[in-house]
C-alpha cells in the first residue's frame, strides 16, 4: 500500500506563523487593558480593550485578509465583558467573567478528547497550515488528543489560582502576580508541547517510506 507523501513543515516556520497571531489577539489586549487601567481608569480600559479588538477586525475586513474564528470570539467575548464590567461598575467581575468561561472551554477540551474531536487540533488550524496527510496519521491524532488533555488542566489551573488571587488580592496585585503565574505554568506548557510536536513530526519522517533505487533486472 503506497502512503501519503507531504512535506514536513519545520517548527521555525509554524511559530513564525503562529506567533504574530499570537500576539496580536491574546498579548496585545492584554496589554492595552492593563496600560489604560492605569492611565485612564476602568471605563477607559473597557473602552480601549474594546477598541482594539474591532480595530483588529476592521483592520482585516479593510485588507481582504481573513478573519480567524478565534478573532471573532474575542471580539464577542470582550463586548459582553466590558458591558457586565461598565454595568456593575466592578474591575473584580470585569476579570471573573474569563476566568469563569476559561474554566468551561476547559471542560469543552475534556469533551472534545471524549469526543474524539481534540480541540486543540482545530484551534492550531487558525494559526498554521498542516497538510492533511499529517492530520490523518495516528500519531499525530494521539498528539493532539494528549496535548488538548495538557491544556485542559493548564486552563483549569490557570483559572484556580486567577480567582483566588482576584478574591484575594488588590487588583494591581493580581494583575502582576496572576501574569507572572500563568505566564509560567503556560511557558512550562508551551515548551512540552513544542517538544512533543517536533518528536511526532521526526517520528513521521522515519515513517514516511522514501522510494526505492531502481535496480537493473
């Protein structure tokens, strides 16, 4: 039986993919939430948190560029977010409400794993290309079926120590403590889950059979 051939892309290219997406839809609103809290209070916050997201929308609306689902989820989240916060007035409900919906996409990626439908698999679709040949091999849905298990209890530890730190601490203190916090237990993550993709993709190319040398009959 005669398999599948494709080319295997290199780790460098994916997170040279994945990384500006990356940064422009998780970092860089967090980012500009924090630094208009401090400069313009919590409906200044809200307000730019907001703004950036749509811009981002409307950025990619304007140059014809597509819209990642992910994108899209944000942009609602946030805009419930910000009218719960404006509504109640509370920067401790304004953080509450991710913390909480972390906490569900959490028990989502369980049930995507139960499911056979591992999450994290079309999630990494928005940020990088993987041919369909690899989606198909078994290795690479144990993968992914493993690694949505690590983000699962990433997510949910990320989400206990979140809220006990905002029903705790001082906002300015959770803000730091919680970033430092997750920023670890994610980068721990992130590193075994980069090492862990790059052992199947090596794994795949010891798999894959290369052609036979023509020999004379």
């Amino acid at each position: 039986m005669s398999h599948p051939t494709f080319t295997l892309p290199r780790i460098t290219a994916l997170l040279r993919q994945a990384v500006p997406k990356l940064l422009e839809g998780v970092v860089a609103p967090l980012a500009v939430f924090y630094t208009a809290l401090a400069l313009l209070g919590l409906d200044g916050a809200l307000i730019a948190a907001v703004s950036w997201v749509y811009a981002g929308v409307l950025w990619r609306v304007v140059r014809r560029r597509p819209i990642p689902g992910t994108m899209l989820l944000a942009a609602i989240a946030i805009t419930a977010r910000a009218a719960v916060g404006w509504w109640t007035g509370s920067a401790v409900v304004y953080f509450l409400q991710p913390e909480l919906g972390t906490i569900c996409i959490s028990m989502a990626f369980l049930a995507s794993v139960r499911l056979n439908r591992p999450l994290v698999q079309k999630l990494t679709l928005d940020y990088i290309h993987l041919p369909s040949a690899v989606l198909r091999h078994e290795r690479v849905r144990r993968f992914f079926a493993r690694i949505t298990l690590l983000w699962a209890f990433v997510l949910l530890a990320n989400s206990t120590v979140s809220i006990w730190l905002l029903l705790h601490q001082s906002i300015g203190t959770y803000l730091l403590v919680r970033t430092a916090v997750v920023a670890a237990i994610s980068g721990v993550a992130v590193g075994i889950s980069i090492y862990a993709f790059r052992r199947v993709l090596r794994r795949l190319h010891t798999d894959t059979p290369r052609p036979r040398a023509l020999t004379a009959g």
